[in-house]
C-alpha cells in the first residue's frame, strides 16, 4: 500500500510539474498527464516501472522570415547564406568574380570606344599599317591567365570544401524525390519517414507562408551539426535544392548522390525541385525548419523516432516549448497526398556505408 501511495505522489508530483511547464505551449497535452489514474496494484504483485512523462510535443514556433530561406521581393542578388559553405559561395561571387566581370567589362567597353572615337574614318582618312607589336600580346595573354588563376584558387578550394565527406557523426537525411512529392527518411534516428506535399494557396496563406513554396511537412535538421544529406529517386531525376544553404544535388533513380552542409541559424529555408521532372514538376517544394539540437529531438520523439545516443536527450526532456503566439498548427497534412510510401530503403545503409570510407 506504501508503494502505491508513493507511487501515486510521484506521479501526481510529475504530472503537476509537466503541466506547469507546457500549459502555455500545450494545454491540452497537459490535464491528460496530471489527471491520469495512478496504477492500482495487487499486494504482492510485480510493480510495472513507472512510465515516464511523455515528452511535449514538437510544436513549430517559426515564422518564415521574409527576406531570408526565401526569394524576397525587389532581390537582385544571391540568398543570404546560413551555412560556412554558403558564405564562403557568396565572398567569392561578391569579392572575386563581381569586380572581376565588372572590370573586365568597363575595360573592353573603353577600348571599343576608344577605337571607334579615336580611330573613327572621318579623322583617319589614311589608316594605320601597324598589325603586330609584342608587347601588347604580352600583355593581353598574360593578364588573363594571371585573372583566371586568381579566380582558380579560391574557387577549387570552394569546390573541394562543398563535396568535403561529412564526419562520421552527421545527422543522416535521406531524400527520395517522386513525381511530385519529396520522401524523407531519418536512418540515424529509427528510420522514421515524411512524406512532403506542396500546401494549397489557401492554406499556405493561412499560415504565412509563402505560396508554391510551403509544404505539409517541413524537413526538420538541426543547427550547428554536420548534415550529411543522401539524395536519390524513385521515378525520374529530381533535384533538391535549397538556395539558402547553397545545397543543390540531383537525384537520381538507382543511385544515391551525397551532400554535406552545417545549418549555422534556426529558420525556414525554402527550396524547390530543380531538375525538370514532369507535369507538376513546379510544385513540390521543399522545406527545412532548422532547430536547435534539443528542439530536433523533441521534433524526433514527436514522429516516434529515437536518438543515436544511448542517453534519451535528458535537454530535450527538459526544455519547454518557447511561448507560441500564433505558432503554425503542426502538420494539418491538407493536400491529399501520401499515396504508397514507396520507401526504397534497403539500398541505403549500404550504398551510404561506402561513402563514408
Ligand atoms: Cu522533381
């Protein structure tokens, strides 16, 4: 009887501790646990272990930003970058090839027009004979092997960095593309999978999104962690790509193709098929919601999944849904989407193991 009465306390203890903490983010997760009935048992039976708390529900706080994870009216130059790779992308194409093209061009412009002013037949009734001078040839083939190779350094430096293997530890994203929907499987994390569907106009405006670029079912990565990202397809070849991390990669039927990017800010990154596919080729966006790692892992539990670790994220169990004013309902699944899961997931541990050498 002590047993029981203890047993009731802490549970009663937990339930009113897990209430307190969710009642802003979910109230209705909340009387459920603080009301549930403590477990009668027999004298003398086995007690059955004390069931955890349910850890709260992965609700989505963000909001798209306007100008970031998204083409912001009146843009006229590359996205803002969120990963290292990105970043370094955008320096090279703002500090190397910009002023390089920009030069390059007000140069022969000033040459064109000097000749055709200076040298123009109404002044030059008698034109010159000159057809060689080495010097000059010097010069306008050296200088543009030396351009070329200044450009080359850091660009083959970018380029090695962006097809770098991701360490061993990366949160593995598998990405099936299919006419016209994205699959999306967690192996890292129990397997579990999401299907990806393109919100109608009406509820993409309901929630604040924006219109062919919100989905269902939003990707969900962690921030500040290596992704390591598979992308392969189930029909014809896609593309997944997503401007904001400088991640573009085909996919292809039979054959899983390899990507790696570290996320460095929480958001909504916005991305689309980028390979022509088909009819609805225009209309199966992608979506990452970028988290933090407590946050992924609750967002992880959430789907029935489970963390690589041996130790069940006590931070995930700890931290508490921020304050949701006007939070985006989780995943109403409005399109009529999810036909067969099509999963093609015996391939891909093994395909994956080669990669990682
Ligand atoms: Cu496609």
């Amino acid at each position: 009887m002590k047993l029981v009465k203890s047993l009731f306390l802490a549970f009663s203890l937990v339930g009113a501790a897990v209430a307190a903490q969710a009642a802003p983010a979910a109230p209705t997760a909340a009387p459920s646990v603080a009301t549930a009935p403590a477990p009668v048992i027999e004298p003398g039976a086995v007690p059955a272990p004390a069931p955890s708390p349910a850890p709260p529900a992965f609700v989505s706080t963000a909001r798209p930003d306007p100008h970031i994870g998204q083409p912001s009216p009146g843009g006229y130059t590359l996205p803002v970058q969120v990963t290292p790779n990105g970043r370094r992308a955008l320096w090279m194409h703002n500090y190397v090839l910009m002023p390089v093209i920009v030069f390059t061009s007000l140069l022969v412009l000033g040459l064109l027009a000097w000749v055709a002013i200076r040298y123009r037949a109404s002044v030059n009734p008698t034109p010159g004979k000159t057809t060689h001078n080495t010097l000059i040839e010097v010069i306008w083939t050296l200088v543009p092997v030396l351009i070329l190779v200044a450009i080359a350094i850091p660009s083959i430096g970018l380029l090695a960095a962006q097809f770098k293997t991701p360490p061993k530890d990366a949160v593995t994203l598998k990405v099936i593309g299919n006419q016209w929907y994205w699959n999306y499987q967690y192996p890292d994390h129990g397997d579990f999978e999401l299907t990806s569907n393109m919100l109608p106009d009406a509820e993409a405006k309901k929630r604040g999104e924006p219109r062919l670029l919100a989905v269902d079912e939003r990707v969900v990565l962690p921030v500040g962690v290596p992704i390591r990202v598979l992308v392969t397809s189930n029909d014809v070849i896609h593309s997944w790509a997503l401007p904001a991390f400088w991640a573009k990669m085909d996919a292809v039927p039979g054959r899983i193709n390899e990507l790696s990017f570290t996320i460095e800010r929480p958001g909504i990154y916005y991305g689309q098929c980028s390979e022509l596919c088909g009819a609805r080729h225009g209309f199966m966006p992608i979506a990452v919601e970028a988290v933090s790692p407590a946050q992924f892992a609750r967002w992880v539990a959430s789907k029935g999944g489970t963390m690589p670790s041996a130790a069940p994220a006590p931070a995930a169990a700890a931290e508490v849904a921020p304050a949701v004013e006007g939070a985006v309902p989780e995943t109403a699944n409005a399109t009529e989407a999810a036909e067969e899961p099509a999963a093609n997931a015996t391939d891909a541990p093994a395909a994956a193991n080669t990669t990682e050498g």
